[in-house]
C-alpha cells in the first residue's frame, strides 16, 4: 500500500512540548471532561488510522470494545516508526506517545492534509489513560511498547519494568506493517457517567467510509451483553454514496459531483520565523435535490466532521445562492411577478430539499475552537466559492439536464412564494394586533397563565370532544383548540399548500413562533403541546398527521420533548355495587387510573385490550361483578372521566414524542417518507413485509 514520496522516519517526528498541561486541563485538548471528551482519545486514534488510509498508506482499520473498558484500534498502514529519534535519543514510537505535538503531521514531510486534534494525537491519549500498549509491524517484526501512568516500558511475567527500548514479541512476512494501540482511559480524570457510544462511533465509522472510498472498517464490541460480531463498513463511490445514503424521498434530481482545487498564500511560523507558504486547496462536493423541504449540509476538513460549518460551507453557500439566481431565470417566473423585486431566491430557497456533502482538503487548517467543529481558514472560502459557482453552472447549462434543472427550478420558484406568501401572512397578523385584535384563532380557548412553561395546548378533534374538554380543563395553565376532523397530510403537500390551510394555520397562529424554517421556539406560546384523539384508529391516523405536521413545520418542539400525546383510557370498567371504604381489588397497574370515592361506584380504566383483560381477572378473583364501557371518543366521555383520565397532570397518561439526532432521525425521516409521504409504493412494500405479522382479531374496525 506504501507509496513513494517523503520518508516515514524517526526523523519526519518532530517534538514541540511535553504532556504536563494535558491532565491539568484536559478540557483545552479534549474539548471537556464528559461523554465527548472521552470519546476524542478514541477518535484522535481512529483519525490517525484513517489518514494513513487517505494518504494511501493503508486499506483496513479496526475499532474494538473491550470488557475490561479500555479500547483499540489497528490499521494496515506504515507503522509507527520504531528507530531512535535525532533529538531525544529514544525510539520515535516512544516520542510520538510521550511528547505533545509530536507526529509526522507536522513539518509536512509525511502527511498533506490530516485529520487529528491540533496534531496532539497519541501523546494526548497516553496523558489521560492510565495504561496503553502499542504494537507495531515493521521490519519483518512485531514491536512492543507499553505506558504505565505515561511511562514507557515493559511487561514481563505479568509486572511493568521501565525501559526505552522495544520489545520484540513476534515476527511478520517482509512487507507487512501495521499499527495496533490500545488504551484504558483514566475514569479519575472524567466524569463518573462518561461513555463512549457505540452507536455514534458506528454511525462516525460508516461516515469516514464515505470519505476515503475503497477503505475497510470494521467495528467490534467485545463488551458484556454486546454480540461480538464484527461490522464492516466501506464505499466504492465516496461521497456519492453518501449523498444517495442521506437522501429520503424521492429525487427531483441526480446527484450532481463538483470538484476543483485553487491555491491560496499563508503567513505560519517556520524555525520561528513567520513565512510565506502557498497552499493547496481541494474541493470535493456531491449533491442532489428531494421533493421534501429539509435541508442536509455535511461538511468535512479532511476526514473532519465540521459540524458547525466554518469557511468553507460559507463559500458554498453563497455559490449556490448566486449561481442559482443567475442561472435559473427566476425574475422570468410568472408566479412571482406578484412579488416585484423581491423575487429573489435567498440561500434557505435554494436548499430546500438540498443533500449535499462537502469535503475540502487543506494542510495544516485552522479551526474556531478546540473541538474542530467550525472551519477557520478564510481564503478557503473563496476557493470553495469559485469551484462550486462554476460547477452549479455547468451542470445547469449542460445539454441532457433540462428535465432536472427544470424541476429545481420549479421547486426554488415554490420556495420563494411559500416564503413570501408566509411573510405577508405575518404582516396581517402583526397589523390585526396593533388595530387591537389578537390575532388568535377565534375557536382558541386561551388559558390565564403567561408563565409559558407552565402552560400546555390541549389539540382535540372537533367540537364534540372541544366541549368536554373546556369544562374538564384547569383553565389557569391549559389551553384548548380543536380542529376539525383530519388535517391535510402535510407529507403530501407543498409549503404553500400548509400555509394555506386553515387548521395548520390556527395552530401555528395558535402556537406563536412562525412556521418552518422560520420556527422559533423561544417564541412558542406554550411550553407543552399535548395532542388529544380517540382512542381507535380514527384518532391514531389524527395523532398521525399531526405529528407529520409537527416534524415538517414545528420540528424544534419535537426535538425539545415538547410534544405529547395524551392516552384515553380505550375502556371503563365499573364495579355494580357502590364503594364502602377506599379498599377494593388491587387492580393498579403502569397506565392506569382507578376511581374509588366511597358511595359511588368504583370505575377501572384500561388503556389497551390486555389491560382490560388483567382488570377483570382481578375483579373476577374478588368476586366483585362489573360491567364494561367502551370508550368511543372523548365527546362521550362525561367531564370528570375526562378530566381523571387524560386531563389532570396528576392522573392523566402522557407519551412524550421525542426525536434524536444521528441514526434515529435518519430512520424517523425514512418512516415519515415511507408512510405519509407522496410515494405509494415504498408504502404498499412496507405494509406487504409486515402483512404476516398483523392481528387480524386485534382490529379495531
């Protein structure tokens, strides 16, 4: 896998400082002392494996999860150099683990472009961990280096003895080499609950497989309760399967690959003096449009996720903004003459519905922050602009693309109106208020409270359930608005379409807050949503589109956990003779209420067939006889029922609907697509597989 080029040598090692600062603030390399700082020693030793990959060096990585919480990872690559360093008269493998930014990353002679935090690499993992152990393939041998508390040596018959020198514990074919490093982190000096997630370093591994295609990975998880099974991950086509990998729903486009390279001039220290350097700069960009409304940007600085952004995404966008415009004779577009001059396309009209991946590499990049989530350098800003600029362009004016750009063009040309036609929406609020009108939804039933927090928004179906509902409520902190029977699928529909729709637009007024990607949350009237529907499929395909509506338009809420859906109780089970003490039949149970007031009839509520089912079996052991409700909706439940079961925070049964970052709202986005989006056929697929599995006898039809 070597190719040829600089030496990998004792003598590529350069040494800048020692370690001393690392474990007195390990915040300042780590990025924090948690979960995340934690995981930084693992990703500093993937990283370093993955830029030998990059480089060319090396084609498999593996990342193992070992019982006793300590963590490897091996590539194939060159191997650590083993001979003794110019400067510190001990092995190079010795320096590189013991000296701050100390690595063949520096000084250029063995990398281009890498990953690693600020270069601290391994040195910094062997400050925070209480042993690691390095083996090394290289010359037809395999070495051995271990670190006890930062000091080198080794083992022999089980105890540590100090020492510089390597060990040789096996041998390996001529033109092997390899790196294996292993480390137990030091829990003194992190937080009693920091973890390393597998599932992130899963979903991080399968990401660096996009970035350097043709390299395997495989991830191991030894650890109790874990299968043991490996996982590989690796890409063929690179950051165009990525694209195809993020991308949910269908496409209005394919997916389109830029990529170029400019140079640009830097002033750096060298040997203490401040230089003139020229520098290369590489643009990778794969990209495509979807007939949905959110937008995906990732970014990376060499195999670096830039979670939040920097110069280079800067560059990008406003290339696409202005090609766009440029390009697509939007000012010519017959449903915006409306609009004037303000028919413009801004840089949230361009990315609707955007997936685009982008990758630049650059040597040596500068970053806002220790953690390297924000891309510092400016002057790639504008080699990233101009590479993009030309690339949208050329892929516009290319001959056999109309039908696409046809179809972005349509697709821009609705985002703009939805966006202006939103904003005139606004306005009429804004004006009915200063004429002394609310603006609120007549049929809202506002509570008295204005401590947001404390406050909810009831959602019912109609005025039949509205009723109840209203006279149920504590009026102080609950608000109530019905809507009338099921909403438009806001899956299905376009922006324009949701806006104008009249019980979308009584909650979003309701709301506060926009709509959008203009949502604010802070702006939120109410600090909880909780949505109110039967208990039968009718309300389950309510809760349904509502919570599709939620994920388009009001997705913050979602992700602050607050939305909820209210649980009715599907049956009322009520005991024949009246109540003489608080005493009865031990029938409680997670998920249900039972009222027992003396004198009146004790009633039983179940929320589902085999809670019913455990609550008569119970009356039944007690010889207690009872008759059996069930509960059609919320309009004909009486008020005190209603208010029992599903109105009062001290009795009531309520779901949270949460969404996650990462695996999880990629699959919430597929599902969404799947079962609410326009497309019948991935939706017909998905009911067909699960056919076999489905109750017949449990329908509630």
């Amino acid at each position: 896998m070597a190719r040829t080029g600089s030496a990998y040598d004792a003598g590529a090692i350069q040494m800048l400082e020692g370690l001393e600062a690392v474990r007195k603030r390990p915040g300042m390399y780590i990025g924090g002392t948690g979960s995340e700082g934690l995981s930084h020693l693992l990703w500093e030793l993937i990283d370093n494996a993955i830029d030998e990959a990059a480089a060319g060096h090396a084609a498999r990585v593996t990342v193992l999860f070992w019982p006793d919480g300590s963590y490897e990872v091996r590539d194939d690559g060159r191997g650590i150099p083993i001979d003794r360093h110019p400067k510190k008269k001990v092995s190079a493998l010795e320096v590189v683990f013991t000296e701050l930014h100390a690595g063949g990353k520096f000084g250029g002679g063995a990398y281009t472009a890498s990953g690693g935090l600020h270069g601290v690499g391994a040195s910094v993992v062997n400050a925070l961990a209480r042993q690691v152990v390095v083996e090394v393939d290289r010359d037809g041998k395999t070495h051995r280096l271990a670190f006890v508390d930062r000091v080198a040596g080794t083992f022999e018959d089980g105890r540590f003895r100090r020492g510089h020198d390597l060990e040789v514990v096996g041998r390996v074919k001529p033109g092997v080499t390899g790196t294996r490093v292993r480390f137990w982190p030091d829990t003194a000096l992190f937080s009693p609950d920091a973890t390393i997630s597998y599932p992130e370093v899963r979903e991080r591994v399968a990401q660096m497989c996009f970035l350097v295609p043709g390299l395997e990975v495989t991830l191991v998880d030894h650890r109790e309760g874990a299968s043991g099974e490996p996982e590989r991950f690796s890409s063929k086509r690179g950051l165009v399967d990525y694209v195809e990998h993020l991308s949910v729903g269908e496409s209005i486009t394919d997916v389109v690959t830029i990529t170029g390279t400019g140079t640009f001039t830097e002033n750096v220290p060298v040997d203490g003096r401040m230089t003139e350097v020229e520098r290369t700069c590489g643009v990778e960009l794969a990209l495509r449009w979807v007939k949905g409304f959110e937008t995906k940007i990732v970014s990376f600085v060499n195999t670096i996720p830039t979670t939040d952004g920097g110069t280079h995404v800067a560059g990008f966008e406003r290339a696409m903004t202005f090609a766009l415009n440029a390009e697509l004779r939007l000012d010519e577009a017959k449903k915006l003459k409306r609009f004037k001059d303000e028919a413009r396309a801004t840089r949230e009209d361009v990315q609707e519905g955007l997936v685009a991946v982008l990758k630049v590499v650059v040597p040596e990049p500068q970053f806002r922050g220790q953690t390297k989530r924000e891309l510092g350098t400016p002057k790639v800003q504008s080699i990233t602009y101009d590479v993009v600029k030309s690339g949208v362009v050329d892929w516009v004016t290319t001959s056999g693309r109309k039908s696409h750009v046809n179809a972005l063009r349509d697709k821009v040309i609705g985002a703009i109106e939805a966006r202006l036609v939103s904003r005139q929406q606004r306005e009429l609020v804004r004006r009915a208020s200063s004429l002394g009108s609310t603006g609120l939804p007549d049929k809202l039933a506002d509570c008295r409270s204005t401590a947001v927090a404390d406050t909810e928004l009831l959602i019912v179906e109609g005025d039949s359930a509205a009723g109840p509902t209203k006279s149920g409520r504590n009026a102080e902190f609950q608000a109530v608005l019905p809507i009338r029977g099921k909403i438009l699928n806001a899956g299905k529909a376009t922006l324009k379409q949701v806006l104008e729709n009249a019980e979308a637009e009584a909650l979003f007024t309701a709301l506060g807050g926009g709509s959008g990607a203009e949502f604010d949350p802070a702006a939120c009237r109410y600090g909880r949503v909780v949505i109110l529907a039967d208990a039968d499929v009718d309300g389950a395909h309510i809760r349904c589109l509502l919570l599709t509506l939620f994920y388009g338009y009001l997705r913050p809420l979602l992700e602050q956990g607050r939305v909820f859906v209210a649980m009715p109780p599907l049956y009322t089970i009520t005991e024949r003779r009246a109540a003489r003490t608080d005493d009865g039949p031990d029938t409680a149970a997670e998920g249900r209420r039972s009222k027992r007031t003396k004198g009146e009839k004790t009633k039983h509520y179940a929320y589902d067939d085999a809670d019913r089912d455990r609550i008569c079996a119970a009356l039944d052991a007690a010889g207690v006889g009872y008759s059996i409700g069930r509960n059609k909706g919320l309009g004909e439940m009486d008020v005190d029922e209603l208010a029992t079961t599903t109105l009062d925070p001290e009795s009531r049964v309520l779901r949270r609907v949460t969404l996650r970052d990462g695996a999880e709202a990629a699959e919430a986005a597929r599902m969404f697509d799947v079962l609410m989006g326009r497309e019948v056929a991935p939706r017909k697929d998905w009911i067909v597989d699960r056919a076999a599995f489905l109750d017949r006898e449990s329908l509630d039809i």
